[in-house]
C-alpha cells in the first residue's frame, strides 16, 4: 500500500497536516508541479513515508478536496483470471488429519463443481505425513500438494506460514479453505496479510455467485442477530475459516486417487526463531465436544456448579460428554472447554441434551444441526423448544436423575 496526493487537487490547506497525529505531513513550495486549486497555488502537501503509518486520518481531513489517497498496489495489479481451483487446508496434529480437513474437502467439492474446477489438498508436516495422503484422494481431493520438513511436524506460525504462503503464491488457487481451530485461524489471518488476499472467519455457509463467481462467505453477525454475506471481489485467493461440525464429512471412497504433487518450502533462518521445546498437554482439554457423539448440556437452570454432577452422571451412562452454557462458564461452574455456541464449540452430535438452557441464538447456532436435540427445561416457551425434537417441559432436577436411574436400569 502507498499513499499519494494529487498535486492538482491540492489547495494547501493545511488541515492534513493537523489531522496527522505522527507529524508526517509538511507544507513545501511546488517547485515545477502543477499549480493547485485557486487560493493556495504556493504550496503543497508532501507526505514523509517514513513517518506515515497510513492511517487515513489525512485522507478523512482532506475529504471535501479528494487530494489524499491511499493506493492498494494489488487492487490495480491482480489479474483475478490467474487463479484456479477450489483448496483447501488439511490440519493434521500428532501426524494425523484432523476431521475437520474432510468437512473441507466435502465442502470444497459442492464450490469446484460450481467453478467447474478441481479440488486440491494442502497437506503439511514431517517425515511420515505421506502416509496420510490417500486419505485425502479417499475423501475428494483431485490433487494434494504435500509439503514435507522436519520444521512442519508440528504447527509453528512462522514456518508454516512461509510454506503455505510461497504455495500459494505460485499456484493460485482462487478459493481456499481452512478450519477454525487454533490452528486454522492462527494461519489463515498470517496467509491473508502475507499474499494480500481477503479472509472471512467463522463461516457457516459457503456457495458461488452464479453471475460472477465470486464466494459467498456467509457467517453470523452482531451477536449472532444476522447473518452477513461477505464476498472479496478484488482479491485472490478468497479465503475463508470454517468451524469443525458445521459441515459434513462426505463419505470415503476407498481407492480413489489423484495427483500427488511434492512440494520443497524454503525457510529463512527469521523463520526457525521459534523452537519447539515440548508439547504438554492441556489435561483439561480432555472433552473433545466437536468429535462426540452423545453431549449433555448445562445451563443456568442448574442452579450452582455441584450440580454439574447430575449432567454428568447423565452424559457418563450414555458414554458422551459434558457441553455447557456460556452463561455457566462465565459463572465459573465449569471450563470453557465445555462451553457450546458460537463463542464455543460447534457440534453436531446424534444426541443433544439441553438441560436448564434457555437457547438464546448465540446457543443455538453452535448445536442446532445435532441429529436429534431433547430440551429439558421448567419454562415453555423458552426458544430451546424450537429446535428440540422432544422437549420435556419441567424440573431437570426431576428429569435429569430419572433418566439417569432408567437408562443404569436398562443397561444394567
Ligand atoms: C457475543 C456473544 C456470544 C455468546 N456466545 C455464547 C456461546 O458461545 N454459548 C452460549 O451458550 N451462550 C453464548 N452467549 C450468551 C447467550 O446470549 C446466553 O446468555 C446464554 O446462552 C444463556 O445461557 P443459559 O441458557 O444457560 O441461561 P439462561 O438464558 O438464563 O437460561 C436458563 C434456563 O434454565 C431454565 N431453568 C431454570 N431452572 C430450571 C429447572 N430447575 N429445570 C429446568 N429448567 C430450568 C430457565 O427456564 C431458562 O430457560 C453469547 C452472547 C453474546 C453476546
């Protein structure tokens, strides 16, 4: 980006140079440039860039005269025909691809077909990573890049983002998918700045304009309240980060194959400034809510934190986990780890428990696609009933060991 004033729409103000807070700005004699509007032919604008941080404070003080610009190179330079295929990014961790690469590439699939394009597979990590590719063919890549290095067995930002970005750049994919988990988010916002491309997070939807091709990155916005539909018709690749859960895995096709293309990053030594010393992992972080099949649910309507106790007797005779309310999370009753909605985790399980949770939208938008969803809760008209397949009007005090006695009954 630069920022540039137009010698002729200059008046010599000054009120550029008031508004800049870094003192970047500076009056100087046109000396050989073209006189300025009338009144204030002298003088002329001149921006020290080193001291301009582009902050377009100048650009809104100088908005009557139109004089200030900033100038996005890539908007003028990216011929937006150069970039092809549908991408997606395959987190693996420990070694293996995470579930969530294969929503992708379901995904991926629906968005190539549209484009009329193929689908391809950014796989990264160390020596023994190659034996995961066929997975990938298996679930709909028609191409996999494979970047393989002992500094990609792990996830480390700077690494990673040098590899992926230098892919990027040399085989222009026009759309590209990555999960937001830790990690998808982490590298997706250092990609988007390093190849200037446009990023959505925490989409929910994704489809193709029919007109112009351009992605259609839906996602929840204000609090969940609407739903927004962002598109980047200036940039490419157009990127967007897509929960676990919110898509479906599609279903393998052993035996499938496709391309398999080899890729060497090249690393910087600023970019090995990070070492990895040891992984230690979060043993509260034991709930995997995105991959259970079984969760029950608690919220406020628990009363006090010991009376997690009865959710999770329910969710142990089940064999599935314990989800929560942000509203008990944040009553500290029990982690975040637990907590479901669009600040926590999306889940789609075969069973949804609600006990005592109202289901305010930003609930509901993070386990509404759960195959079957039981609300317990003493209120009838509380919004949870709108999407509950069974709903049980009363007190979870009552419900909830009930079920927990029958169910140990049933199963012995
Ligand atoms: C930007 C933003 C992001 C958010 N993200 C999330 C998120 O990720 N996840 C999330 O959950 N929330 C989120 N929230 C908060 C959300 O708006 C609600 O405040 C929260 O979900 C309410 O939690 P709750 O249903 O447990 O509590 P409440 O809304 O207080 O509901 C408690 C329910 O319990 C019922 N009840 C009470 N006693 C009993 C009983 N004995 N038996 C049966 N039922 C009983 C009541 O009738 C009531 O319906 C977010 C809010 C904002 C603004």
């Amino acid at each position: 980006m630069s920022i540039i004033v137009y010698a002729d729409k200059c008046t010599g103000c000054t009120l550029c140079v008031k508004s800049c807070a870094f003192n970047a700005i500076e009056m100087k004699p046109r000396e050989g440039l073209p006189a300025g509007r009338q009144g204030t032919p002298r003088k002329l604008a001149v921006i020290d860039l080193d001291k301009c941080t582009l902050c377009g404070a100048c650009i809104d003080a100088c908005k009557k005269f139109g004089a200030i610009e900033i100038k996005t190179e890539k908007e003028s330079s990216t011929d937006l025909s150069q970039f092809k295929g549908v991408w997606i990014f395959a987190e693996q961790r420990e070694g293996k691809i995470q579930s969530v690469g294969y929503e992708l590439l379901g995904e991926g699939r629906k968005l190539a077909q549209d484009l009329k394009t193929d689908l391809s597979a950014v796989l990264c990590g160390g020596e023994d990573i190659e034996e995961e590719v066929s997975q990938l063919f298996a679930y709909g890549a028609d191409k996999v890049y494979l970047l393989h290095h002992n500094e990609l067995k792990d996830y480390k930002s700077l690494p990673y983002t040098r590899a992926v970005a230098e892919l990027l750049t040399k085989h222009k994919p026009e759309v590209f998918l990555l999960g937001a988990t830790t990690m998808g988010r982490d590298l997706a916002a250092r990609l988007a700045i390093r190849v200037g491309a446009g990023l959505t997070a925490d989409c929910t939807s994704l489809g193709i304009d029919p007109d112009n091709k351009n992605l259609l990155q839906t996602r929840p916005a204000f609090g969940g309240n609407i739903m927004a539909t962002i598109i980047c018709p200036n940039n490419r690749p157009q990127m967007s980060t897509v929960r676990p859960k919110v898509f479906r895995k599609p279903d393998k096709q052993a035996g499938r194959t496709g391309e398999l293309i080899k890729f060497n990053p090249a690393f910087t030594p600023e970019d090995l400034v990070v070492k990895l010393i040891e992984v230690i992992k979060d043993e509260t972080s034991k709930v995997n809510l995105a991959e259970a099949e079984i969760i029950v649910s608690g919220g406020r309507g628990i009363g006090e934190a010991k009376n997690f106790k009865l959710i999770e007797d329910l969710a142990k005779i089940l064999g599935g986990a314990v989800g929560a309310s942000r509203a008990t999370v944040d009553a500290g009753w029990i982690s975040a780890h637990h907590q479901v909605g669009q600040t926590g985790k999306t889940v789609a399980p075969k069973l949804y428990i609600a006990c005592g949770i109202s289901g305010k939208i930003q609930h509901l938008v993070g386990m509404q696609s759960s195959a079957t969803i039981v609300a317990i809760n003493k209120d009838p008209d509380a919004p949870i009933f709108k999407v509950a397949t069974y709903g049980i009007v009363g007190d979870l005090f009552e419900y909830v060991p009930l079920l927990t006695k029958k169910l140990q009954e049933i199963r012995g």
